[in-house]
C-alpha cells in the first residue's frame, strides 16, 4: 500500500495563516477530500494549486462514500479538509479518520489554526482545562441538558454558535447560568472585522446590547463559581414558571427543573408542591 492520508489544517479566515507545509501537503496530495468543494478550490486557486482532484466529504456522506475513501486511500496520496480549521473538531472527518486506523492505513496530521485556542486565548477566562462542547442542541430536552452542563462545569466552556441563533442562545445561557457569569464573544476570527467582547451575561443578553449579530462565533464561558445559589423568591419562582410554560415545556419537566434549581440553592421543596403552583399558573 503506497497511499497515506494526511489531515490539514486550513485556515479559519486570513488565508496568509495558512502554513508552509500544509501547502507542500496540498500539492502533494493526489486527491483532496473537502466539507465543500467550492470553498477548497478557492483556497486552492489561491495557492496556485489549481486542476487538482477535489472529492466531497461531509456530514452526509454515507457509510458506502467512508469505505470508498478508504479504497481510494489505499492507492493514493490523500489530503483532508475542513472549511476552516481542523478537520473532525466540530466537522466532518472523523469517521473517516477511524475507518482508516481500523484499516491501518497511514494517518497523520498537519496543525492549523483553531478557532477554539484563539478564542480560548483571547478571552482572558481560562488559564488551565477547559471544555469544548462544539454547537449546542437547537431545541429540546437535549438543549436543556447542555445548558444544566455549562451552569454546573467547574471548568470554562468553549461553543460555536451561528449568527443566527446568537441571540436566543446568549438568553439561555444567561438563564441557565445566571446574569453575573461572564462571557467571550469572538466573532470573525483572523478576518477584517475581528472583534471579541467579555462581558457579563446580564450585559451581553439584554434585547438592545446589538441589533444584529455578523459572523462566525466562538463563545467562551466562564467556569462556574461553584457557589450557591441565592434562594429565590415566591416572585422569582413564578416568572421562571412562567417563562418556562411559553417555551412549551412540560409541567412535569417544569416541576423537576425547578426543584433542582432550589435544591442548588439550598432549598428542598417537595416536587409535588411545585407541581401544584405550575399546574396553578398554568390555568391563569
């Protein structure tokens, strides 16, 4: 077997970051697997690498396209890409970097930049571990679980999150994690328009911080104080019923929420009693 497959790390935005082995990578390689084919052959182009044989490779691709690849590898030069960063961190790849070990094939990697150690670095909020939960669930039982992780981690969090979804997504997070945590917003990282903010939730989630966010975003958490928290009052108790019973939640979900959110504070309520007062502001 004189086929290899070499993971390169491309770009997050300045193409200038993009390193000198990586393009001696690229223009070895006999054939380019991509997350998309159009923004590789731009990348390529740039590079003054054009004609070579670029292969989509993505979150679709079926289990028959992953042992394809491996045919492919086998007998020739291989180079993945993502469309920014590394490939299989939050993207495409991985399944075919584990079909390829389990085939024994030659695997290695080439480092690039990262969006998550340039935000991490930026921040200002983490100065050991850290975690990286990648997009967050859009909806859900799901969505409310990883928001329960980041309120509990002892550890600072690392998200990506879209332009689109930022907004609701700061509202969660300040809910979920209480208006004094504080936050890193990188948007548009290496480009023209870089920016990062740290600011505390409270701040960053109010309706008129930013009429409209632009760009790609990494966000870094703060990690949890591991203080509890304040008890809250019968008001305090009702507006977050409230707002929970207008995102369609489930009375009983609601019950068990809160009554873990007053255990934390350090005050046990029986979970039917909880479930009295939501069934009572249910019918209001």
């Amino acid at each position: 077997m004189s086929g290899w497959l070499k993971l390169v790390g491309t770009p997050i935005g300045n193409l200038g970051d993009i390193s000198p082995r990586a393009v001696a990578t690229l223009s070895e390689a006999e054939r380019i697997y991509a997350e998309d084919t159009r923004r590789t052959r731009q990348l390529l182009n740039h590079l003054g690498l054009e004609g070579k044989k670029i292969i989509a490779l993505h979150a679709h691709s079926s289990p028959r396209d992953i042992q394809q690849a491996i045919g492919v590898i086998r007998e020739h030069r291989v180079a993945l890409v993502t469309d920014a960063g590394m490939p299989s961190i939050s993207d495409p790849g991985t399944a075919l970097v584990q079909a390829a070990q389990e085939a024994q094939l030659s695997v290695s990697v080439i480092p690039g930049p990262s969006a998550v150690t340039a935000a991490v670095a930026l921040s200002g909020l983490v100065d050991g571990p850290f975690v990286f939960l990648g997009f967050l669930p859009r909806k859900g039982g799901k969505r409310r679980e990883a928001l329960q992780l980041l309120n509990q981690s002892e550890l600072p969090c690392v998200i990506f999150e879209a332009p689109t979804r930022l907004t609701e997504t700061l509202q969660d997070l300040a809910e979920a994690c209480g208006p004094e945590r504080r936050l890193a917003i990188s948007r548009e990282l290496t480009k023209k328009f870089e920016e990062t903010i740290v600011d505390k939730l409270k701040i960053l989630a109010a309706p008129d911080y930013r009429e409209k966010w632009l760009g790609e975003f990494t966000l870094v958490l703060e990690k949890s104080s591991g203080q509890k928290e304040q008890h809250l009052t019968l008001e305090e108790v009702d507006s977050r019923i409230v707002s929970l019973l207008s995102q369609g939640i489930s009375k009983k979900e609601i019950a068990s929420l809160i009554g873990g959110e007053l255990a934390r504070g350090g005050k046990k309520v029986p979970k039917r009693e909880i479930y009295a007062r939501v069934l009572a502001l249910a019918e209001e």
